[in-house]
C-alpha cells in the first residue's frame, strides 16, 4: 500500500522530468529581429522667397536674356517701395462703396465702385495677370472708368505694371482694321526717372517675340476737383508726387501695342510672366454684410453699380 502511494506521488514529477529532457534534444529557435539602418540624405528643399516688389536681388543672378525674354526684363525692372500706396484689403473695400482705413485710397471724384459684369471682369484679371475690357470700359452712370480706376489701385499696391486688353468693335472709332489695344501703363512703377527705359525694354522684346510694335502714350493728369489741388500739385516735383500722392492723382506712362484678339492675349500672357501680375491663389470676390445703396448714383452710397 505504501509503495503504491508513493509511486502515485513521484507519476507527476517523472513527467516533468521527461518533458523537460526531451524539448533539450529539440531546441526552440528565437526569431531574430533585423534592423534596417535609415539611410540620412543630405537634400535640402529651398523655398522661394516671396518677392512683393520684384526689386533687384543680391544674390547674382545668370544672365540668360539672349535665350530666356522673361530673364532679361527681370534683371532692369523695379518698384519703389519708400513710398505711399494702398493696401490690397482697401482697394477691394472701395470697389464695394465701403470706406478705407489708409486716408487716400479713395476719393468722392474718383468712382472705384464696381457692377456685377466689373466684378467677374476684376476677378478674372487677378487670376491671368491682365484685366479685359469691352471698348474703353466707360460707363455714364459714373462718367468715367471704374474697373480701369479700381485695376490700376490694385497694381499700384502690389508694385506692378497695369496690363490692360482693349476689345474694341469694329465699327468703333478707336478701331483701326478690326484690331484692339494693349496697354501697358507702368507709373504704378512710380520711377518717373526710369520710365523711359523701361518703357523701351518693353516694346523691344514684344517686337522680338510677337513682332508688335509698341508706341508711348503720355497723358496728362487729372486730380482730385478740389479748390487748391492745382496749386498743391504745381509746387511738388515730380519725383515727390510719385512718392506722396495716391496713384489717381498720376499721369499714367503707358504704352500702346495695336493687336489682334489672339495676339493681345498672348502679349498679355507674357508681360504677366515678366511683371508678376497673377494672383493664382486670388479667390472671386464676396459681398460684405451690409452693405445697402446709397442716394445718388454719383457720388453717395454703398455698393452701387
């Protein structure tokens, strides 16, 4: 009885013994776990460096002006920046009728309101980095040209060229030959020192590249209707008025190419290359909250077409 108790007891552990001698002829293989080294690349990305006023770099830059047009006009052009101009926010405030923050930016005998059609016809410039009108874009309801006003203020606070497509009729008087008018007015620049020589930079590479000759137009400025503008603008100088006077108050320094309609467009494309016009990332305009008419189509009210 006794070695039968005890042989019941020492089962269990003659068990184990064999189990444990029998997985020592058959070993269990650990998993091995490789690692890879990361291979470190020494790329550096270089972002652009955002250039508001396209003024000259210090970095030295290749001269490639004899295979590349767009090179060789970037290498002479340049915008003052000690200055006055608008703000960008302001000039789209005005063109709804609302008030600016920076004093001068609008003015009563300057109209900038824009309609619905101007509106589209505003946006869709910002995108291409040229602006399209019907005929000479004036409207009676106002006796002038807001889109050209509102455009020009623009290009004025972003320190570029105005580039404007005029599409006229055949049957109008300003039509020579069913063909239309590219103009190029540069004294959003406000250089007047350097406004010849840039002006004669243009219409070299548009000749060269689309065989279009370009002519010089100088206007005469129209101010402000005020009792002592003329007085006020007769004792400055010119060089002082283009560093303090608001872009309205300038005569415009532009330059005329007579195209077809195929070939506006693309002188337009490549003088938007050259002066860095486009707005890529300009989103259509919205109407502020409101904003209600006024009394008088002329002169009063907000949000008027």
């Amino acid at each position: 009885m006794i070695s039968a108790a005890r042989s019941r007891r020492t089962a269990p552990g003659l068990v184990f013994l064999l189990l444990r001698n029998s997985l020592a002829f058959f070993p269990c293989q650990r998993r091995q776990h490789i690692v890879v080294p990361r291979q470190r690349t020494n790329l550096r990305i270089q972002h652009p460096t955002p250039n508001t006023f396209a003024l000259l770099s210090t970095q030295p830059r290749i001269d490639d002006s004899e295979s590349n047009p767009e090179a060789q006009l970037e290498l002479f052009w340049r915008a003052r920046q000690d200055c006055w101009r608008p703000d960008v926010r302001d000039v789209e405030k005005i063109s709804w009728g609302m008030p600016a923050k920076k004093k001068g930016t609008g003015s009563r005998g300057i109209p900038h309101r824009l309609n619905e059609d101007e509106r589209r016809a505003f946006d869709q410039a910002r995108r291409q980095g040229f602006l399209q009108v019907k005929g000479s874009s004036w409207r009676s309801q106002r006796r002038d040209a807001p889109l050209l006003n509102t455009y020009r203020s623009l290009m004025d606070a972003l320190g570029r060229p105005a580039i404007v497509l005029h599409k006229l009729n055949p049957s109008s008087i300003d039509a020579v030959d069913g063909e239309d008018v590219l103009v190029v007015d540069i004294s959003p620049l406000r250089y007047p020192d350097e406004f010849g020589r840039v002006a004669q930079k243009v219409k070299d590479v548009v000749l060269q590249e689309m065989q279009v000759e370009g002519q010089v137009a100088l206007e005469e400025s129209q101010p402000e209707d005020e009792e002592d503008e003329m007085d006020n603008l007769q004792t400055i100088s010119d060089d002082t008025m283009y560093e303090t006077r608001p872009i309205y108050q300038l005569p415009p320094y532009s330059i005329n190419f007579k195209v077809t309609r195929q070939q506006g467009k693309e002188v337009g494309k490549l003088l938007a290359a050259v002066f860095e016009t486009m707005e890529e990332k300009a989103a259509p305009s919205k109407k502020p909250k409101g904003i209600k008419p006024g009394k008088s189509r002329r002169s009063g009210g907000y949000g008027i077409g």
